[in-house]
C-alpha cells in the first residue's frame, strides 16, 4: 500500500469543501480525478482556481452523470443538505464515500427505509460510507474512545465545546442567523433539536460499542446575556442582550445520564450566567472508575481564525480515504474502522 495513489473526487467547494480540495491537491498520495460544484458560475473552473493553487487540468462540474462516469476511488462529500439520490449513485458507480454530513455516525438511528437504500446502493458499488469531521467526529468519537478504554464503570463523558465568535467579521451569521446582541428571550427549541441529531448519533453510536444501551436523547438550549457593551469584529453587542449560548445533548441509559455534550458559544465570557467559560477549544471529562479530564485549546491568533478552522473539519474526512476505501461495504463507523493515520509522504 506504500504506493498507492487514491483517486478522489470532491463534492462541492463551501468554506469547508475549499479546504478538501486543497488538501487533496496537495497530498502526495491522492490524485484529484472530479470536481462536483453547485453553483453555475464555478463550472468549467480549475480546481486549483477554485481554492487558491496553480491550474490542475481537472474542470469543475454540476453534473452528477460526469462524476458517476469517472474512475475514482473515493469522494469527499461536502454539500449543504443530503441528496440521497445523488449518494445512492455515487456508491452503486463504485465509489466510496467520506462526508461530513452527519447522517450516518449511527446506522441504528437512522431512518430504516434511507438506511435500508444506502446499504443496497453499497452493496451494488461494493462500496462504503463513512461520516466524520471534528465535532462531531474526532472529539464525540476518535477522542472520545481511547478516554474512555481507561476505565472500567462508567460515569458521565462531559464534552464541552467553547466558541468564541468574537473575533469573526461575519454580522449576518452572529446577528441574524445565531441571534448574538438580541433581545433575551426564550431559547428556540428548534436550534437544539437541530444538534441532536448528529451529537445524538455520534454519541450513541460510542455507547452502543460499550454495551450501554441509550433509552432518550435530550436536547435544550440557554441564552446569556452579556453584562457590558460590546464592541466585537461584526458589530455592538448592547449591555443585557444575548453574549452566549449553550446547547446541552444528552444521552441516557437506564434514566440516568451517560454521554453528554455541550456547545457553548459566545461572544463574551462577562455574562450574567456562570458557564466557567474558557477560550475556544474543548474539555472532556470522564467521569468512572478512572476519571480523567482534557483540555484542548488552539494555539492560533484570533486574527488567523478564519483561515485556520476550516482544516480542523475538513482535514479528517481526508485522512479517512485509505480506511473507508479498504474497508467493508456499507455504513461504516469510527468504532468500524481503524485508527485514522493521516499520510505525509
């Protein structure tokens, strides 16, 4: 295997995409052979044009019958939305899929006729699929496991996930689409049930490795309010309106709490609320027999975020390639598959 050449397609060029392509381009073992692009006016562009590097010779495509046509191993899927259509072709052509859409962290919650299509389209093709990315992925899962292998009786795993959005110059995603600087008001319960479908999974598909069966998936959401005005890279955050928010996803078994994971994202860390808020990264907490706790921060300046968390997603699904073409056909697991080992050379 120390020569093989993966050929890959990549599946749509958002923020996330971009950085794929890119990382495929520049990667030693794998050959971009596909470009699929959503919008009318990326296509019959280079790839390289498309993510900042010199030519490649490979023309972007809005058509899902050019990609079927290709000969490639694999193809990193990044769209926004899940064409189910569109992936039962990709796999019955024979093409593995990676994809960072989180439908398929655990097989057993997904809904049985979608489910039961995928795994004849893999079938046919002979080919896999595989969900992953950061969050969820590397820390509901990958890091998750080997925490967790230390111990014996479980407790509670406490992921926290900090975000702080300050430093973004993005004012219709922090004001209108995520509602920093509104008026304090009830949460909407709609943003949580959003999570907890994919941490709900990822989480539960960790529990059903370790024989803890998981009874409810709980989701809810808070709002604090920030205590000062705030003068942030988007905008004015006035005194008393929303500084940070946090959703809780949680999976029981028995009634009692097992996995939990808790995105708090923010603004400001003088809020009204005591959230013990810390810079951007994640902390897990074990909580048996062998408890421990990790904290994981970036060491990036604020003003190299934009460039540098893009990676932190889109890295992964790359690294997985060579496990998810090698490995059995079907819905395929971060317990399925061996340890992601990223190929420098």
């Amino acid at each position: 295997m120390q020569d093989r050449i993966w050929r890959v397609v990549q599946w749509a060029t958002g923020n996330i995409g971009s950085r794929a392509l890119r990382t495929v381009i520049e990667h030693p073992r794998m050959e971009l052979v596909g470009l699929w692009v959503s919008s009318p006016g990326k296509v019959g562009k280079d790839a390289g044009e498309l993510c900042g590097l010199p030519a490649t010779g490979v023309k972007a495509t809005g058509s899902l019958e050019d990609i079927v046509r290709l000969d490639a191993d694999c193809v990193l899927y990044m769209r926004q939305g899940t064409d189910w259509d569109e992936l039962c072709a990709l796999l019955e052509s024979g093409k593995n899929v990676v994809t960072t859409r989180g439908d398929f962290h655990n097989p057993r919650l997904m809904d049985k006729d979608l489910r039961a299509r995928i795994e004849a389209a893999c079938a046919r093709g002979g080919t896999s699929i595989h969900s992953t990315g950061s969050s969820p992925g590397f820390v509901t899962e990958a890091l998750a496991i080997p925490l967790l292998s230390l111990e014996r009786r479980h407790g509670v795993l406490t992921i926290d996930e900090y975000a702080d959005v300050s430093s973004r110059d993005s004012p219709e995603m922090l004001f209108q689409v995520m509602g920093f600087g509104a008026e304090m008001a009830p949460f909407d319960q709609r943003r949580a049930e959003h999570l907890k479908g994919e941490f709900g999974a990822s989480l539960s598909q960790v529990a059903d490795a370790m024989g803890l069966e998981i009874d409810a998936i709980e989701a809810f959401g808070e709002l604090s309010a920030t205590k000062r005005d705030l003068a942030i890279a988007a905008g004015t955050v006035p005194a008393g309106t929303v500084g940070a928010m946090r959703t809780t996803i949680t999976c029981l078994s028995g009634g009692e709490p097992v996995m939990r994971f808790r995105a708090n994202w923010y603004v400001t860390t003088e809020i009204e609320q005591d959230w013990d808020l810390r810079e951007s990264g994640w902390r897990v907490t074990t909580g048996g027999d062998a408890p421990v706790r990790m904290e994981i921060t970036f060491p990036v300046a604020p003003e190299d975020y934009a460039a540098f968390t893009p990676g932190l997603t889109a890295h992964r699904p790359v690294n997985a390639i060579p496990a998810v073409c090698a490995a059995a056909p079907g819905i395929r697991t971060t317990v399925d598959l061996p340890q992601i080992v990223p190929i420098f050379a």
